[in-house]
C-alpha cells in the first residue's frame, strides 16, 4: 500500500497515527495517509510563526517570492500526470479532468507569480504641510487553508498562491477524503525552494487537526472551502482569537433557460454544467429552471445525453462520469431523491445506485415542477443530480433562481441582450455565467454570498485578503 507523508517546517514526517485512504472506485484501502493530531497542528503552525519572521522568508522581496512561486508553477507543470494520477486513485475524479485541471493549477501560481510585486500600497495627499503619510500593505501573518476533498490541488493553489504573494506563511489541512494529491504537491513545494516553515501540508479529521487549527492563536486569518455547517464551527473557533475569514462553501445554482436560447447549446452546456467532476462541484449547475414554451424540446434532448454519458474507471480517458468520493456521498444522495420523490418528483433518468463495486451513482434528472420545496430543489447534493422547475415568464424565474439561500453561481441562456442585462443586475449571485457556464480564469474573482460565503478567491481581490494596511505618519 502506497505511504504519504506529511510536511511540517521543511521535513517530511509519517506523523504519530495513519489512516487508509479508500480508492473510490472499488471501495478498498489503497494508500496510508498521516493523521495530524494536536501535536502536529501546533508544530506546524509554530514553523509558520517562526517562518513568518525569518530573514530567509520576511526579507525576500516580493519579487523574490514571485520567483519561487514561478519555479513552483513549473515543476507542477512537470509533474502534472503523477499528481493526476494521485488524485484520480484518492477522491475517483477522473484523469480527464485531473490533467486538464492540474496543468491550469500552475497558471493560478503563475498568475500570482506576477502579482506579488504588484501589490501596492498608496500615498495620501493629506492636508498638513508638514507631514507625508502614506500606506503599506503588509502580510496579515500565519494562514490557516482547509479544503474539501473535491479538487484539493486547485483549492489550495487559490489560497497558497495569494498567501505567499502577500508574505504570508500558511498551514494547509488537506481533506481528510483523498488527502494525497496535496501531500505529494508538498514535494514540490521543497523542491521549488521555499525556505523551512514557509508552507506546510498536514491532514486529519476536522474534529481535531481542523478544529485545533483553526482555533490557534497564533493564525492571523483562516482561509476555508467546504460546507456551510462546518463554516459555522469555523468562525465560532476563529472567533475567540478574531482571527480573519475567508469562506467559500457549497452552492444550489439556478441554470436559466429561456425560449430565446441557443436550445443545444444550452443542452451541452447543461450536461457539462451538472456532471462534470460527477456532479461534485460547488458551482454545479444544480437547479435548472426552464421556459415552459421549451421544456418538452430541452427535457428529451438532455435526457438522451444523460442517458449516454459514459461510465466507468475514472483512470479510463474516454471515462465522463466516475465514482463518487464516498459511500457517505451515494448514502446522502440517495436519501435526498427518495424524499424528493415521495414528495411527488418524476425520475427523468437515473435514480438509484450502480450496482457494482466502488461509490457510483449514476447521472440522474428529477423533474420537480410541480413541487417547488422538493428537498431536490433545497438542498445541495454534491453529485449528479439535476433538478428541474418550471416558469412562465421573466418575473417567475427571477424568483426562482434567488428562492434559496445559497448564492454562488448561475447561468443564463437567452439571445436577448436586454433580458440577459435585466438577469445580471437582479440575480443573487457572486458569479454569472451568460450563454457559457463553469468558465474559470485566475484573473477573475470567484465566491459567493449568502450561505455561498463571503471573500472572493483568484484576482486582486483575493491576494488583498492576505495584507493588512498600516499607516505611516512622517513629519517632514
Ligand atoms: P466539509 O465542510 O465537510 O469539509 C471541508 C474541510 O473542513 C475538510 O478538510 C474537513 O476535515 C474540515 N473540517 C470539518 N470539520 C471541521 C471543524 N470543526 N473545524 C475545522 N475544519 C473542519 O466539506 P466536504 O464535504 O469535504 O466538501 C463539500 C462541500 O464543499 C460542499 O458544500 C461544496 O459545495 C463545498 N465546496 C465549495 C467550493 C467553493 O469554492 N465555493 C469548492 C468546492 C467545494
């Protein structure tokens, strides 16, 4: 069985407790991942005060830093397949999308390569004579990352790449589900050369690693992706300290089909919106909200892809739709559309669990245009399942798309350009997608509101929430 370490002030430790990490698609042990206990949470988070302070890291200038992030990026670029391949055996995403989204991992690094030297700060004309004031941004100090187990290389690199660009130090607490594609990318990180303490990766359960972690004294700012119950035991921890957040967490969007639309590009986008990453995406196209004038057209055409997408070994290339992590995830989807449909949602497709080893479920649509409070439409599944209601003009779907809590992402399909303005301004949402969907950029911010969170990852807007500002009066 395949052994991860995990890596704590420039060495790499097996950690005082192992745990076995399953392979999603037969559902048996494959890998020993180290369990980080208090113990190592605090060593770790001691390297990174220690680190912070360091001549070999505080005196860098940023565009020293930029320049190891540069060398890191490039050596993910050589490593692309192996840590693929890693992620496809730990958490069953397939090696289609684990390659293609690997390789743009080092683009985020890139593009925050090039930011650290561009964080700037500002000189106030203010109206004494005698004085010069101006401001400094500075690193806000220790980083505490934790992310989900879908996409962990990605979802570090949005809070490692800013972190490091700003001056901070950080702790990253991968997933306790698939830990070991961001406990090999630790290798990379010594290999680049960051200085001892600078960046360390440890796992464990959140009861203890992320409660521990997050709860620190010493962590100047938590910077978390998950689900929204776990973001409230978050802030409670982060409080006593009042310690900053960041929270990006699930999502329920609203895909808004109108009679004017584009119909099969609408469908495609549809498809790839919903059951890419076997649905386990934060901003799944969840909840499609169609024209009633359109539905019957729409609802066979993406009905008969559903019903052709291609299942199998995630480490297969022609493979569109794998496992789920875990058979917790098939277990919960399954209760939800058992609900849904006693409470009178049709089953277009799909519907139950594969019957054969590993944790599959397949790609399935739930028609619930008759029962608006569907758990379907409340709730978020995080695998393939799409769920549909129905409107009958502009107003109506409005409605719809902001009756839920969440506020991450939407999409909107028309060829009316006023509509498609109309929608944008009145859309409760940190992201709009307008005849494309699940387009993502370095250069431009995501997040939400709401239970979607608040804190923006990628862009200039996320490298800010690792600076403070000081201001400095100088009398002349
Ligand atoms: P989760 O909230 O159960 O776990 C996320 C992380 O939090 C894990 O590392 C876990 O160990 C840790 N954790 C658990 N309890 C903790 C505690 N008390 N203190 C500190 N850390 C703790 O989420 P999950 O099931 O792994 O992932 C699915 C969720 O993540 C979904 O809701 C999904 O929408 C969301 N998500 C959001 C985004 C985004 O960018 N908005 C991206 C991907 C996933």
């Amino acid at each position: 069985m395949r052994r991860f370490q995990q890596y704590v002030n420039g060495n790499f430790e097996d950690g005082s407790v192992s745990f076995e990490s399953l392979d999603p698609s037969s559902g048996q042990p494959w890998a020993q991942m180290p369990e980080a206990k208090s113990d190592d949470v605090n060593r770790a988070v001691k390297a990174a005060s220690k680190a912070f302070d360091a001549p070999e890291w505080c005196n860098l200038t940023a565009t020293q830093r930029g320049k190891l992030l540069l060398k890191l990026a490039d050596l993910i670029e050589e490593h692309v397949q192996e840590l693929a391949e890693i992620e496809t055996r730990d958490t069953g995403k397939i090696i289609r999308e684990t390659s293609a989204q690997i390789s743009y991992v080092a683009e985020y690094y890139r593009y925050y390569a090039g930011l650290a030297d561009k964080i700037e700060g500002a000189h106030l004309p203010i109206d004494k004579p005698d004085m010069e004031v101006w401001l400094r941004r500075e690193p806000v100090g220790v980083v505490a990352a934790i992310v989900p187990w879908n996409s962990q290389l990605f979802l570090a690199a949005v809070k490692i790449g800013p972190a490091l660009a700003a001056g901070c130090t950080i702790v990253v607490k991968a997933s306790e589900e698939g830990p070991g594609p961001l406990l090999e990318f630790a290798r990379l990180v010594h290999k680049a050369g960051f200085p001892a303490g600078v960046v360390n990766i440890i796992t464990g359960f959140g009861s203890e690693c992320g409660a521990v972690l997050t709860s620190h004294p010493s962590v100047a700012h938590v910077a978390f992706t998950g689900g929204p119950e776990t973001a409230r035991h978050i802030v409670r921890n982060s409080a006593e300290n009042l310690a900053s957040t960041s929270l990006e967490l699930g999502g329920k969007s609203p895909f808004i089909v109108f009679e004017d639309a584009d119909i099969e590009s609408a469908v495609n986008a549809q498809i790839a919106g919903i059951f890419a990453a076997t649905g386990q995406s934060c901003v799944a196209g969840s909840r499609l909200l169609i024209s009633r004038k359109v539905k019957d057209r729409f609802l066979e055409l993406l009905t008969n892809k559903a019903k052709t997408i291609t299942i199998g070994s995630p480490l297969e290339m022609n493979t569109e739709v794998g496992p789920l992590c875990s058979s917790q995830q098939v277990e919960h989807i399954q209760a939800l559309v058992d609900k849904s449909q006693e409470q009178g949602a049709k089953v277009l497709t799909g519907g139950r669990p594969i019957e054969k080893e590993g944790f599959y479920y397949p790609p399935t649509i739930l028609d619930c245009s008759d029962v608006k409070d569907a758990a379907a439409i409340q709730n978020e599944f995080f695998g393939p399942v799409l769920s549909i209601l129905t409107f009958d003009s502009e107003e109506e779907a409005i409605e719809l798309a902001n009756d839920t809590p969440f506020g991450l992402a939407s999409g909107v399909f028309t060829q009316n350009l006023a509509r498609a303005h109309r929608m944008i301004k009145r859309i409760k949402a940190g992201i709009v997608w307008v005849n494309t969907y699940r387009v993502v950029s370095p250069i431009a911010p995501f997040g939400g509101h709401g239970l979607s969170g608040h804190g923006r990852e990628g862009g200039i807007e996320a490298a800010l929430d690792y600076t403070k500002v000081k201001t400095v009066w100088l009398r002349t």
